[in-house]
C-alpha cells in the first residue's frame, strides 16, 4: 500500500481548506479544490494568489515556483473531481451529518486505494470511518490554523485504520515540512483536547465575574508566556465552533471540565460568536477585523481610583530565589529596601544574590556599573524582621505554608508601623487566612509575583474581602512604579494564572497514564499547535512536581471538583522523590550538574 500521494483534493474551500491546498501546491503536489459554492472556490484562487505574491516579495518563493504552484491548483464544484486522488482530506463544517454525506459521495468516486482523510477536531473518525465502504482507509488528518504557517499535524487513527495508510499520511505530512504526531480518535486529540478545556474554564472565570476579560488574558500572557490571551482566542477561533468542540469533548468524557461554561451559549445564540461576528468577550471594529474597539466593559484607566498610601520604604521577607529577586526589582525602582531573613547570614548571602544578578546585566549592557553600584546601595541585609519598624510596605516571600507566613505575619503586625501595607506573595494559600493573624486584616494584600521576578512582568493582586480600599490603590500604584502589570483577582485557590494552568497539566499527565501519546508528542503538540513556549511536560518538571501536587492539591480541595483531583501518576513520581530538574529526574531525566 505505498501510495505516493501525488494528487490530492481538498473538500471545503474556507480558510483551513484553502490553506491545506495552499501548502500542498506548494510542496509540488496536484491539488483540486473542490466547494459547492463558486463563491468559495473563486476566493481561494484570490487568496492563494495573493499569499504566494507575498511569500515572493519576502523572497521565500521565487516567481517561477508561484506559477508553478497556481498551476498545479483547479477547483470544481462537484466531488466527481475527486475521480484521480490518491488522498482526499474533507473540511467542510462540523457536522457529522454533513461529512458522513461526503465520505458515502467519496466511497462512490475515489479508487479503491485513495486514503480519505477528515480534518475534524471535534467528532469521532471512528464513527465517519463506519459510515466508509473502506474504513482501514480512513483518518484523521487534522492540520491547525493558518495550515501554511502552523508545523503541527495531528495524525488521528481509529481501531479500523490500517497502518499503511497512517504511514502514508505521516510521510506526507513530512514532506510537506510539517511535524506529524500520532494519536487515537478522541474528542481535541492532543492540542485542542487540552486547549479547549483551559479555554472553556477561562470563559467559566470570566462568567463568574472572578475577573475582567482583560486581567484574565494579560494574566496568562504575561504570566505563562502564550502569544494570546484564551478570551481573545475564543474570539478568533470562534465562539460557536468551541462550543461544539466542548459539547463533542463532554459526550466523551463527562468531565465537567469539559461541560461547555454558560456563557459560551448564550454568545453563540446571540450571534456574538467572536471576531467573525465583529463582537464576542471583545468588540471589534468590523466583522472579520482584529482591531478591539472599546465597549462598556473596557475598563477605565481610572479603575482603581483613589489615594493610596505613600511608599518609599519596602521591607522584603525571605531568603530565597523569590526574595532577592522580588528586592532587587523594588531597588532598581528607586525604593530604600529592607531585606530580612532569620540570620544576618541569610539575608547576606541573599544581598549576594542580587549582586551576581546586577552584575550579569552590567555584563550584557541592560545596566551601567553606576546603577548597579546606586542599587545594590538601596538594599539593606538584616537579619530579623525588627528591621521592619520604619517601612511602609512588607513583602513576605517565605515557604509556601499556612502556618510559617501566618506565624510571620503576626510579627509583622507587632513589628510594623501602624499603616503599613502587608502583602503575601502566596500562589495557592488564602489570604485572608494568612490577614487574620494579624489585628488589621484590612491592611493586608496578595502580592503574586511570578518566577524569576526581575523578568517577569506579571503581578497578580489579591483582595480578600477585607482588605481597605486604599491599599488596594497603594498596591496598583506601586506596581506602575516598579513597572510590573498588576491584574486584579479574588481570594480563591490559584488566583487566574495557576487556578487556569493547573488543571491543564494534569490533563496532559492523564493523557500520558492513559497511554493515549507520548511526553515528546504532547509537549510537541502544545508547543506546535498552541504557540506555548513550553510543552507541560517540559514546564511541570521546571516547576516542580512536588509544587505542582501541592498546587493540584489545593485547588481540588477548594473547587472540589473530580476532574481536578491530582493525576496518579503525578503523586507516584513525588513520592518517589522524582521532582523534575532539581532531582535529576521528574517526567524525563536530567543530566546531573
């Protein structure tokens, strides 16, 4: 069954069809386009033509191989067309229906050796391929969007394909520069399996009015690193097609992370399915348009209006990596800080920390030796919190441990003047737990900064529901000042970033115990297919899976959720001591230093 796959037709000529036939025309293929609509096969030509001309003004083809390639593209409006093709790849809507009348119309056209290939993300191919006269032929071939600049091609099997003709299309795949992962027929597959499920709970968080649209997106952005938002790309992917992506995942699995949130409905049924629609979480200037215009959600820049207190003193709790960054940052904004640990030896060897750290940046010009010298003079090394009598704001960056920062915090209380902002850099830990140790819980604040804090931009500030209004103001302003992006959250397990990142991590451990693919192929999915600059595997090990656990752990505890409960596996690797790169062993394993 070695089929060159020379000539292949394309069924649905939107955009994912067009730029399927696109890359394969490309790549020296025939390709016949085929759409019912003339209006659609017509627009593909246009666009076709108009992404080669640029792809020749940025020298990637020349001239010859643009006409090449248009040559080798015919479109028809009839699957007759498909007579000669020795692979067919349907992407017409999402409709079992619908592809099940293509695939019958298919049996009746193709040869007897021709693969037929689905594009679907969301329904089963075991189910198109029963509707097959020759289901051993038929697979998932599921390219993402745009098809010409996304490596990703996820190769779905069902238990009818047969192997030759999986190989044929991972050959393929191969050839046309693309990165071909194997996987079995569920709903998502891999990338968008994990996707949609952090998507869905980021629209759940929205809906709840937990926090903005805009806090929400800047917040995994900044703090995961993800090149959009996941409101914003439910906005591009499309509201309505989500919805029936999570309806598809839910009838597979029943987990309620999978239930489709409330609000994606009732987007979908008012029309307001994203930035096709010219509105959806966002208002845009046009349908079709990228451009976000302004609505009554947009937030005014006077939102956390109101006097704060005045800082120009910051006392740092802590010794460890968090600290000395988390001081550093404050010092090269211009603040007198106070850096305490329980030793005068602790807090020395965390000043010579920054220093090391100042000195890097010297060294690759992001700071002159003046500078360094100007900041290194603002932090002063103590070794008790006593030290803390004259500041106006206290950070503590300490063990993640209720019980360690609320016996912390209660000497803050007795050591800080009255007025001073207290504030927790806690990820998982209630903050208001950790206020009422002290006798002013009304000063007391969640200061999230992420890891390594002098790059990070991201400060997740949590109020608690006691917390004073003008050191919620103190804290915004103090973030503008040390030029960090504060997003606003409640006080609940995870806050935005960790309460969203989590619980897809734990999806891709449960994949990986399900034996459904493989660390190198999840991690190559997330990072092909979602633009994450990690995959999970890659990230949990950075993490920690000791932190990770704990971090499942708490917010299963506080949602209560059964699809939030820690994988297996996870907790099998921990009690094993195999903690990720620390250990020289988590997910894979690390060469020692």
């Amino acid at each position: 069954m070695d089929t060159p796959l020379s000539t292949i037709a394309v069924v649905g000529l939107g955009t994912m069809g067009t730029g399927i036939a696109e890359v394969l025309a490309l790549a020296g293929r025939e390709v016949i386009g085929i759409d019912t609509s003339e209006a659609a096969a017509r627009q593909a030509v246009t666009s076709l033509e108009a992404s080669t001309a640029r792809a020749v003004g940025r020298g990637r083809i020349t001239e010859q191989e643009r006409a090449e390639a248009l040559a080798r593209f015919r479109t028809s409006d009839a699957l007759a067309a498909a007579a000669d093709a020795e692979l067919v790849i349907e992407v017409v809507p999402e409709s079992y229906e619908l592809k099940q009348q293509v695939f019958r119309e298919l049996d009746a056209v193709v040869p007897p050796t021709a693969i037929l290939a689905t594009g679907t993300n969301a329904l089963s191919v075991t189910r198109l391929a029963a509707e097959s006269q020759r289901p051993e032929r038929v697979l998932g071939l599921h390219f993402f969007n745009p098809a010409p600049a996304m490596k990703l091609v996820e190769v779905v099997s069902s238990v009818l394909t047969a192997p030759p003709a999986v190989e044929a299309v991972t050959r393929l795949a191969r050839e046309l520069g693309k990165e071909p992962v194997a996987v079995g027929d569920r709903p998502g597959f891999v990338a968008d399996g994990l996707l949609f499920g952090y998507l869905n709970q980021a629209a759940a968080m929205y809906e709840a009015n937990y926090a903005s649209r805009e806090d929400i997106d800047a917040a995994m952005k900044l703090g995961c690193g993800l090149p959009m938002g996941p409101l914003a790309l439910l906005d591009l992917i499309g509201i309505d097609t989500a919805r029936t992506v999570l309806e598809a995942m839910y009838s597979a699995s029943h987990d309620r992370l999978h239930a489709p949130a409330p609000v994606l409905g009732q987007l979908s049924e008012a029309g307001l399915t994203g930035r096709k629609a010219g509105r959806g979480f966002y208002t845009y200037e046009a349908p079709g348009s990228q451009t976000v215009v302004t609505d009554a959600l947009t937030p005014s820049p006077e939102r956390a209006a109101g006097d704060g207190r005045p800082v120009a003193s910051v006392g740092v709790a802590g010794s460890g990596t968090m600290a000395s960054g988390i001081a550093e940052v404050f010092a090269k904004a211009g603040y007198t800080v106070v850096l305490a640990a329980r030793s005068q030896e602790k807090a020395d060897v965390a000043k010579g920390r920054i220093a090391k750290s100042l000195e890097r940046s010297v060294g690759k010009g992001r700071l002159t030796a003046e500078a360094r010298d100007e900041t290194l003079g603002r932090i002063t090394a103590a070794g008790s919190l006593d030290a803390f009598a004259e500041v106006d704001l206290a950070v503590e960056a300490v063990a993640e441990d209720l019980e360690i920062k609320q016996q912390l915090f209660a000497a803050l209380d007795k050591v800080c003047r009255p007025g001073a902002v207290l504030a927790t850099t806690t990820s998982s830990l209630p903050v208001v737990a950790i206020a009422r140790a002290t006798a002013r819980p009304e000063d007391v604040i969640g200061m999230h900064f992420f890891n390594p804090a002098p790059a990070m931009k991201l400060v997740e500030v949590v109020r608690t529901v006691l917390t004073a209004d003008d050191v919620h103001a103190t804290v915004r302003a103090v973030c503008a000042k040390i030029r960090k992006h504060p997003v606003d959250c409640g006080d609940r397990a995870g806050f935005i970033v960790n309460a969203l990142l989590f619980p897809y991590l734990n999806n891709a451990i449960k994949m990986v115990e399900e034996h459904y693919a493989s660390l190198d192929d999840i991690d190559a999915a997330m990072k092909l297919g979602g633009g994450y600059p990690m995959g999970p595997f890659e990230l949990l090990d950075v993490v920690g899976l000791d932190v990770s656990l704990a971090i499942e752990k708490v917010l299963h505890k506080e949602f209560r959720d059964p699809g939030l409960a820690p994988a297996p596996l996870l907790e099998h690797l921990v009690a094993a001591g195999c903690l990720g790169r620390k250990t020289g062993r988590g997910f894979r394993e690390y060469a020692r230093r």
